[in-house]
C-alpha cells in the first residue's frame, strides 16, 4: 500500500450493553436508569408506571383494612348490643322476681257508670288513695307484715292500666306476673237494684263486698279498702281505728287475728305488737313471753318484753331480755319492722343496755346517733340523751338539751320527764319535785280523758307509771317532806328495782340506815348484773364511817360497770378519808378521765 492510498481503517466496535443482573423488570429498569437518567428513557417511564401502580394498590389496600377494621367493629358492637340487651333483660327478669307487691287493675264497670266519669282506672285510683291513707297513717310502726301492702319502694303498689301495644312496661308486667310474687287486687262496681255493689279481691284473700246507694259510691269503695286493708295489714289497720270504744272494739279483734294467723315468725309479730298495744303492762309482759317462744331469734320479741319488765320497775328481767334481743340480732334475724326502724332499733336497743351498765359515754353517742337519725327523718326527739348526759355530770349540756327542746316547741311529756331528771341531778331538790308533781298531775289528767273514751289509762301513763313514782318519792323526800316521800314510794310494788332503791334512800334520809341497807341488799338482790343499788349502799357506808364496806361496795358496782366514775370517785373518797393520798389521787384521776366533768 502506497503512501497515497492508506489502507482503510476498520470500524470501531461498538460497546455492548451489559447484561441484566436480575431477572426482575423493576430492577431491570432501575438498573437501565441508572446507566440513562434522561426523564424520556423507557426505564424512567416504566418506573413511573410502576410507581403510579403501587400508589393505587396501597390506596386499595387501605380501603380493604378500612372494610375490615368497620366489620370488625360492626360486630363488635352488635355483640356489645346482644350482651347488653341480654343483661336488661336479666336485671328486668330479676327484679320482675323479686316484686312482692300488689297490682291493682282497672275495675269492671257498666258503661253508663263510664259516662258518669266513674272509669274502670279511675274507681281503682279512688280505691287506692284510701290504700294510700292508710299506709300514710301507719308509716310509723315499728313491724310489718309481707302482705305487699307494707312493702317498702315505689311500686310497691303500682294501678295496672291496659293499653294498646307492647311496650316496655309491659314487657316488666309480664315478667313480674310470670316470675314475680305480686298479689292482684281486681275489682268491680256493678248495679243492684238502685244501688251500686263494690266487689274486691285481693289473691289470697277472701273476697269483699259493700253495697249502697249510687251517690254514696266514693263512701262504698273507702268500705272495701279498709274492709280489704285490715285482711292484708290487721297489724297497721289498728291505727287508721278511731279514738272510740267501738274503735277500740275493732282493734282488739285485729290484734286476736295477727296473734293467731300466719307463721309461727309472724304469729310471734303479733304478740309482740299486742305488747306494745296493751294499757296493762302485765298482760304486755305476758304477750312478749309468748313471742319469745314462738320465735326466740325475733329480736322485736324480746325488746318488747324488754320494755314491758322496764315499765314495772322490773328492771333487772328486763336487762336480760335486751341482753337476749342483742344476741338474736347478731344471728340472722327475722325482722318484720319497716324499713326506717330496721337502723333505729338495734343502737336503741345498744344505748339502753349501755346506759344499764352504766357506760355513759358511749350510752351519750348512742343517743347523739340516734337523734341524727331521727333527725334526717324530720322528727325531732331529745329520746333520754339528757338523761344520760346528767349521770356522768355533765349537767350544762344536759340542762341545754332540754332547754333547746323546749324553744322549738311545746314540752312533751317525756321532754318534761328528762328535765325534771336533770333538775334532780343537779341538786335542785324542790324545784325537781314540783316537775315530777306536774308530770304526775298531767298523767292523772290524760287517764281521765282516756276513761271517758273507754279506756282504762293513757298509753302515756303505761311506760311512766312505776318508775315515775319511784322518781317521784325520791325527789319530795330529797326536798325535805319525808312523810308524803313514804306514802308515794309505799304504792309501788316490792320487786320494782328502782322503787326499793327509793325505799333505801328514803329510810337513810330518815337516818334509819340499818333498813336503807336492807333496801339496797333486796334491789341487790332483784338486779345483781346492775351496779347502782351497789353503788349507793357503798355511800351508805361511807356516810357511817364504814369504809371498808364503802370500797367493797364500790368494787362490786365497778366490777358491773367498769366505764362508770362514780365507783371510783367513791374508793378515792374512801383513800382520802384513810390517809391514802396517793392511791386517793390514782383513784380520783381515773374517775376524772371516765367523768371529766
């Protein structure tokens, strides 16, 4: 080849793209935009696609959570809904169970009686309201039957009305008829003649009718009711009977039928109401003794029994009757009270037993307890919170008690009681038997009126007779008249507790110590668990230089009564009069922290 014709050139091979690294048509692209990042190339525009692809499946995928996340939810709920409609209907089940009460459904009537305005609801309405006065007039007895009547909440007695439909009332009355243990009360006024008849049954019960005339029609359905009343509730029906020798007539064949119906629980109720009703407190002890054997885990029993003993002076049987009650109320009782008095009763019931022991302190929480109580309930009562407060010293609070019950209104008997007792206390000899004379003159006025009715005394003078007399001959003899002191104390019968103290105290006054100990060994003797009478003999002793028998005798009241000061102050005074300063001061400061005042 000539320097004039080179030889040509051979063409330079172009570079081979290399191959694919991955079998995958993303990575393919990625790797083509890597070696090509023009936004035109075909990897960026597959890229794209692809991007724009998975941006709509994750838009679907989130809208496939949603789905799922709402049905769930919906499921949930609808379990929730289930669970919540089975435990409505539980509870209505429940509480249909329980229903103890009385229905009352529309009455039966003609239709020109309708057009009269004399409806079916409406007679039943008019035959509830005398229901109704009834169980407001009784509201505040102590015990109850379970006749439904005296079943305590709204419903318990309820007017049943038909209506049109189902509703959710009537769902709970089909339940409550179904599984309940409600009476019904149906009724129905028809035409006689040209008269009306009222004709009403309780379930049960037997049935009662009336009959008069058409305008005494409201007249005959208040006959039924109370007709119907005193079968279902004879224990409240004796306090809608009128003052009268006939309504007094009526309320002693109520009170034959509750004694001799029923359980022997509820039999037991009725003797213990009789107690509580009887003028004759003998016979009242009688019935609670029946009581306590028909059912001696009935707390009200012995409490009335209790209250019956205490008003015949008798009161050591009586400490044990309460010691009785408080033992049934810690075994599960069988209480028939209405709801109020389940709460009252036991800590009355606790603040007479510590005040028998001679516990004041705690006797004075009692009461302060019991008067909060009564007090939610509007009824203000001192109950014997004064009283309680005067036997450990504290004579200004007892002395405001009473003064403060007298500012918000007339002084009840029981309020004069207490203030005489606290007069006494405090050593106003004459002005406190001036009290006891005029509660005495009040009393022998009440019995009069109550004889002109038929009655043989006043209920008032039934609690208050024996130990108002012991109270009484006490007072007068303190205030210097020892002759009519023992013309008032020779009245009262020998096994009344507080009467022979009475009788002790006076003859010591009298300075004829050898029978006021004599007096005292035999109240000793009726009472041995209470420590007064020996208390007393221990001043006795004391007033005649005995003084070994004066702290012997203050040992055996404290032994009975060890939250008691006046016990210990004596056994100081008994130190002190030996020239035993020290054991003096011991004594005196362990009386003080019992009776700081």
């Amino acid at each position: 080849m000539t320097a004039k014709n080179p030889a040509p050139r051979k063409p330079r091979r172009r570079r081979s793209e290399p191959l694919p690294t991955t079998p995958d048509a993303v990575e393919i692209a990625l790797e083509a935009e890597a070696r090509n990042p023009s936004q035109d190339s075909p990897a960026r525009r597959l890229l794209d696609r692809q991007t724009a692809l998975i941006d709509a499946d994750l838009k679907l995928r989130g809208w496939e959570i949603a789905r799922a996340r709402a049905g769930v939810a919906l499921t949930g709920l609808a379990v929730a809904a289930a669970l919540a409609g089975a435990m409505v209907l539980g509870a209505m089940a429940w509480s249909a169970s329980q229903a103890q009460g009385v229905v009352v459904r529309a009455f039966t009537t003609s239709s020109d009686l309708e057009k009269a305005g004399y409806s079916g609801p409406t007679l039943a309405r008019r035959f509830l309201d005398r229901i109704d006065a009834h169980q407001y007039a009784s509201r505040g007895t102590v015990l109850q039957r379970n006749s439904g009547f005296s079943s305590e909440g709204d419903d318990a007695i309820r007017l049943e009305i038909p209506q049109t439909g189902l509703s959710v009332s009537d769902l709970q009355a089909m339940l409550r008829d179904w599984l309940g243990h409600e009476r019904t009360l149906d009724g129905a006024v028809t035409r006689n003649g040209d008269g009306v008849t009222v004709s009403v049954r309780l379930t049960g019960l037997p049935a009662v009718s009336v009959s008069g005339p058409e305008q005494d029609l409201d007249a005959l359905l208040s006959q039924a009711a109370d007709q119907v009343y005193a079968l279902a509730e004879p224990q409240r029906a004796v306090f809608a009977q009128p003052d009268t020798p006939e309504g007094e007539a009526k309320v002693q064949g109520l009170l034959t039928q509750i004694r001799t119906t029923g359980s022997s629980v509820e039999r037991a109720d009725g003797f213990s109401f009789s107690a509580a009703r009887t003028l004759d407190n003998r016979q009242a002890v009688r019935f609670a003794q029946a009581a306590t054997q028909l059912a001696p885990d009935l707390p009200i029993a012995h409490m009335q029994l209790g209250s019956a003993l205490r008003a015949l002076g008798q009161d050591g049987p009586a400490h044990s009757a309460d010691l009785q009650a408080q033992a049934a109320f810690k075994r599960p009782a069988r209480m028939l009270w209405a709801e109020g008095q389940r709460e009252l009763q036991p800590i009355r019931l606790a603040a007479q037993l510590a005040a028998d022991e001679a516990d004041f302190g705690r006797a004075v929480r009692l009461q302060r307890r019991l008067q909060d109580l009564r007090a939610r309930r509007g009824v203000r009562s001192l109950g014997e919170l004064p009283q309680v407060l005067a036997a450990p010293h504290d004579l200004n609070a007892a002395l405001a008690g009473v003064d403060l019950a007298a500012l918000s209104g007339p002084e009840t008997l029981n309020a004069r009681l207490a203030r005489a007792e606290v007069t006494a206390a405090a050593g106003r000899r004459a002005e406190a038997a001036a009290q006891y004379d005029a509660i005495a003159a009040e009393l022998a006025r009440l019995d009069a009126q109550a004889q002109l009715k038929g009655h043989s005394r006043s209920r008032q003078s039934v609690s208050l007779d024996v130990p108002l007399a012991a109270a009484r001959a006490r007072a007068v003899a303190e205030a210097g008249d020892l002759p009519r002191a023992r013309d008032l104390i020779g009245s009262t019968p020998l096994n009344c507790y507080r009467c022979r103290m009475a009788r002790g105290h006076i003859a010591w006054l009298a300075a004829d110590y050898t029978a006021a100990g004599r007096e005292y060994e035999a109240a000793e003797a009726l009472a041995p668990d209470l420590p007064f009478a020996f208390e007393e003999r221990g001043r006795l002793h004391f007033a005649t230089r005995d003084l070994q028998g004066a702290q012997r005798m203050a040992a055996e009241a404290a032994r009975r009564a060890p939250n008691w000061a006046d016990p210990l102050k004596l056994n100081g005074d008994a130190f002190a009069m030996q020239g035993k300063t020290g054991a003096a001061a011991r004594a005196y400061r362990a009386a003080l922290k019992l009776a700081p005042r």
